[in-house]
C-alpha cells in the first residue's frame, strides 16, 4: 500500500515539473508584459505534435525534439509579439483576452486542419521502459521529462538572475517607463520575453508528447491547467509556477488513486476555488495586478 | 428618440420574418436572437459593471439544468425552472464576486476566477449521475401543439420566445443604463476609487451587477435548453460557448445597447455558414479559423465594434457640416 501511494506521488512530481514549466511560460509572459496568453495551450500542443513529427520522421530522442521545439516555438513566439500581440499591449485587458481568444481559435483550427482530429499516438522505445528505485518504479519517459523540465526552469532561473538580459527582463517588468527612460529597446525585451514564454510551453509539449497523444482537443485543457498552476503560485512569480505545478501535479494523481478518473481534473479547480478562499493571490502572488 | 423608432422597426421586421420565413432561417434566427440576449447579459457585466467574466457558460448552464432537471424528471413547468435557474445562478454569481473582490482581487484574477469555476461545474456535472452525467438530459420531442404554461412547442413559437427575450434584454439594458444603477456602475467602471470617494459602496454594486448578469444568463440558457431539445455539460457549460457568448457583443460594441444584436447577426450566420462550407470540404477547423481571425481584426481595426461605426457613419451622413467643420477650419489658417 505505502510503495502504492509512494508510486503515485512520485510520478505526480515528475508530471508536476512539466506543468512547472508550462506555467513559468505563462508566468514570465504575464510577469514581464501583463497579458495573460489565452493561447498558451495550443502552443503546448503545437510542441507535442513537433515531438510527434520529430520522432516519427528521424526517429530523433525526446530531448533533441525537445530543443527543436524550443527552437522553433522561440522563433514563433517572438514573431507572434512582434506582428500582432505589440499592437494589444497597453490595450485593457479584456481586449487582449478577446485577442488571445481569437489566437487560440486560429491555432486550433489550424492545428484540425492541418492534422485531423484523430489522437496520434507517439510510439517512443521509452514509454515502455521502466527505472526501479527500492521502494518506486519510474517510468522513463516521464523521468526523462521531469529531469529535463528541472534542469531547463533551474538554467531560465541562473539566466534571468544574472545575464544583462535578465536584468533587462526583470527591469522592464519592475517599471516600464523606467525602463524606456534609460534606454531599454522594451519593444524587443517584451518580444524575446513572448518568445521565452511559448519556448517553455513547446519544450513542455515535446517533452510529454510520449506520455499524451498528439490531439488538437488538449489545447483547451492545457490552457486551463497553466491558468490554475500560475493562480495557485501566484500570477507573474517564477517560484509560485514551479511550486504551483507541483501541488497540481501531486494532486492529479491522488485525485486519480483516490476518487474516480472524472475527479482528477476537476480537483485541481477545487483546489484552485479552497486557495482562492484562503490566499487569493496564490502563494507568491504580486500585490498589484 | 429616433434610435427608439429604429428598434421598434426591426422588431417589427423581426415580427414578420418569423411568421413567414423558411424552417431553417427561423431556427437559425432563434439562436442568433437568444445569444443576442446572453450576449446583452455579458455586455452588462463588462460594458456597464466593468467586470469581464470568460465562464459565462457557468450561469448559462446552470440556467439550462434547473429547467431540464425539473421538467425532464419532475415534469414540473419551465417557467418555475426558469425561476429557480435565475436565483441560483444569481446566488452563484454573487458568491464568486464575494469570493473573489472581498480581498480586492480584480481584473484577470476574477476573469481567471470565472473560467476555473464554469471548467469546475463542467466537471462536476459530466460526473453527476443524477443529471444525466456526460449522456445528457433529453427533453421529449415537441408536439408541436403550443402549451405556453409548458413553455413547449413548435420551432416557430421558440422564435417567438427568443425573439420576446432579445427585445426585454435589449430595453431591460437600455432602461438600467439611463437609470441610477447605470450610472453608478458605469462610474465604477470607469474609476473605481472615485466612485467610492463620491460615497458608492462599489463592493456591494460589483456584486449587484455580477448576481443580476448571471440570473439574466440563466434564463436565457433555459430557454437555450428547450430550443435545443437536450443538454449536454460539455455544449451547455464547455469554454466553447462562453467564447460564443462574447463574440456578439465584442463584434457588435462593448456596452452599448444594440451591439449584441447587430454582433449576434454579424457573427452567428458567418460560423453556421463556415462549417457548413468546412463539414462539405472535409476541414473540420475551418470555422475556428474565420472566428479567430474575426476576432483579431475586430479588435484590431474596429475596437469599439460594428454597432459605434454605424452610429459614427450615420451621424456623418446627417449633419456633414460637423465632418467639413475641422477642414474648413484648417482651410482658414
């Protein structure tokens, strides 16, 4: 019974770096610009589907589809902000929801063009193995993408701290204005920073794209899994996306063991409402929004 | 005055189409009519509360469940339905807005708030056996025979009833924003401090316009509920139709009192038109694709919606000597 339990949380922390890792997309993106990006998940799935494609056609490891996503997701991310996105910025919010609403629409239908609404499966040599460790057995593709995503949100942690980019980051956040008086080229900051964003949701996407088959259908899913990770942690705060992703994580998959599979994603939103009720920023939300 | 005599028009115009037109544009009308009122309860939120809700399938579907549950198993009348649906949507509404503004939590949190609550009772209610978990509620096939304290009958008499709804939405919106309640939310819409520096108890008012927006949501799902002849948590309650219920008054005209009609028109043929053009080409996301983009360039290029650009072009058309005015001017100097 215990290793049972110890089972279940063990591959709820692993899962939970990768949602980790999603929602510091989000986080970052809202942390830096102050817009929440409705079209998150889609830019997670757009990941599993290059995770899908990658393995499929040279038949590459997780990980080298993983920097390929990253790759192409920056680019895409970074182009998305500088063609249609800049123009919303210093809009009210509610005209950017209805702009990343209509994104998220495009992407998907795109997304069910583009490749059908069938689930692809990826047939990866990982999923089937397994790692056993005394008291917990691991599965290895999940390993593999936990270790990954840890390692990724640690060196995006070392970058944004001490790089001259990071600071810019992290001034441009703090002050805008007091940013664009001394000299920061914001138009690009907020760019790079979108680009970064949707970087983290692909790599996510590549990385679980073994364990969750390719389908357009999850993007909505996805979406509101990142929504309740950065609220849970606290909108706009890197530590809160990470921890946040661990508590969903861990209890996605006591939700699973203890209650009937429909349970399992509707506790998240449970607890989402119980943290709301004692904490409604979250654990290491900003004082102002 | 005259904006009066116009809508009197249309509904007259309205009157006639449902008497004579075709099944298939009577049925399409019925939808476009009853998102014109949930798009109007939307609009009172955020155009007049300042309040942006991105779950309003949450109200819609709790609205559509109390008449589906009570007629389907107890048979009893949807108008009580529709009653209950009102105050329990109104209460949940009420206690979101509690919930979320009691610590002055705003803005995206309680558009976050919102989604997480509809995805919640989506959730709950596909797993609620009671109800009829993910294989619905059924209601039984229309007679045809018209039973008005039934709320029941043929597709012409829920045109009939759409069209009764759109009409008390549109002149219940237009009588709340010229009466104090209008003005009062509408000032803490616009600067929440000042409203309250000036004595409003905005807290109290957030709540007021959220409960009444989300009772108003609630009769509109029920109805929505009987037009479709069942209901499913997935259609009634998904994110799908909270985007549907946006979309007429952001294409239409935030705030104003004909946006969510002329948005709803605009927006709901174009989407039935798409995928049928998508479901004979085989593209199964064809119709997301025009929404998406819909969406962006109307935001983009049109950001108060259609409704203010005719308005704008009407008055250009009437008085071209406010439009000559400035060039004269500049011609002067």
């Amino acid at each position: 019974m215990l290793s049972l339990w110890l089972n279940v949380l063990a591959s709820g922390i692993l899962l939970g770096l990768v949602y980790g890792l999603v929602a510091l997309g989000l986080s970052i993106i809202f942390g830096v610009m102050r817009v929440v990006n409705f079209a998150h998940g889609e830019m997670v799935v757009f990941g599993v589907y290059i995770g899908y494609w990658a393995v499929r056609l040279w038949n590459v490891p997780i990980i080298v589809a993983a920097a390929i996503a990253a790759v192409v997701m920056f680019f895409f991310g970074y182009l998305l902000e500088a063609v249609i996105v800049k123009r919303f910025v210093n809009r009210p919010h509610h005209y950017q929801f209805i702009v990343f609403i209509g994104l998220s629409l495009l992407f998907s239908g795109v997304l069910l063009v583009a490749f059908g609404p069938d689930p692809r499966p990826t047939a990866s040599q990982l999923s089937f193995r397994t790692v056993s460790l005394g008291f917990v057995t691991l599965d290895l593709a999940r390993l593999q993408a936990a270790i990954t995503a840890g390692v990724l949100i640690a060196l995006l942690g070392v970058y944004l701290r001490f790089s001259s980019f990071g600071r810019a980051l992290r001034a441009a956040a703090d002050n805008r204005l007091g940013g664009l008086v001394v000299g920061l080229n914001i138009p690009r900051v907020y760019a790079v920073t979108f680009g970064i964003g949707a970087a983290c949701a692909g790599v996510a996407g590549a990385l679980i794209s073994p364990l969750f088959d390719a389908q357009p259908y999850l993007a909505v899913d996805f979406t509101l899994l990142a929504f309740v990770t950065v609220i849970v942690g606290g909108l706009g705060s890197f530590s809160g996306a990470l921890l946040g992703g661990l508590v969903i994580g861990v209890a996605e998959a006591i939700a699973a063991l203890m209650f009937t599979p429909s349970m399992k994603t509707a506790l998240p939103y449970a607890l989402l409402i119980i943290i709301l009720i004692f904490r409604p920023r979250g654990f290491f939300g900003a004082k102002e929004i | 005055m005259k904006w009066w005599l116009a809508g009197a028009m249309v509904f007259v115009v309205l009157t006639l189409v449902g008497s004579f037109a075709d099944p298939y544009f009577i049925s399409l009308m019925t939808i476009v009519l009853l998102f014109t009122f949930l798009g109007q309860s939307w609009n009172l939120m955020l155009g007049i509360g300042g309040q942006l809700s991105i779950g309003h399938a949450l109200f819609v579907g709790l609205g559509a469940y109390s008449v589906g549950v009570l007629y389907v198993k107890y048979g009893i009348s949807p108008w009580i339905g529709l009653f209950l649906g009102m105050i329990i949507a109104g209460s949940v509404g009420a206690a979101l807005a509690w919930l979320s503004f009691r610590f002055e939590v705003r803005g995206i949190y309680f558009a976050l708030l919102t989604i997480a609550a509809a995805e919640f009772a989506r959730l709950m209610f596909s797993g609620w056996e009671f109800v009829g978990a993910m294989q619905g509620l059924f209601f039984p096939a229309p007679t045809g025979a018209i039973e008005f304290s039934m709320l029941r009958g043929g597709a012409r008499f829920y045109y009939f009833v759409a069209l009764a709804l759109a009409a008390l939405g549109i002149i219940g919106t237009g009588l709340i924003s010229r009466s104090y309640l209008g003005y009062v939310w509408r000032a803490m819409r616009d600067d929440e401090p000042a409203a309250r520096a000036l004595g409003v108890r905005t807290f109290r008012h957030k709540i007021l316009v959220i409960s009444v927006s989300a009772a108003a949501a609630a009769a509109g799902g029920g109805v929505l509920g009987l037009v479709q002849g069942s209901i499913f948590p997935d259609s009634i309650m998904g994110m799908g139709l909270s985007v549907d219920v946006l979309i007429g008054p952001v294409v239409g005209g935030l705030g104003t009192t004909f946006g969510p009609l002329i948005g709803s028109l605009a927006a709901i043929p174009l989407n039935h038109l798409m995928s049928a053009i998508g479901d004979n080409l085989r593209i199964p996301g064809l119709n997301n694709i025009t929404y998406g983009i819909v969406l962006i360039l109307v935001v983009w290029f049109l950001p108060d919606g259609i409704w203010p650009a005719i308005v704008r072009l009407c008055k250009a058309i009437q008085a071209p000597s406010r439009l000559w005015l400035p060039h004269l001017r500049k011609a002067e100097e």
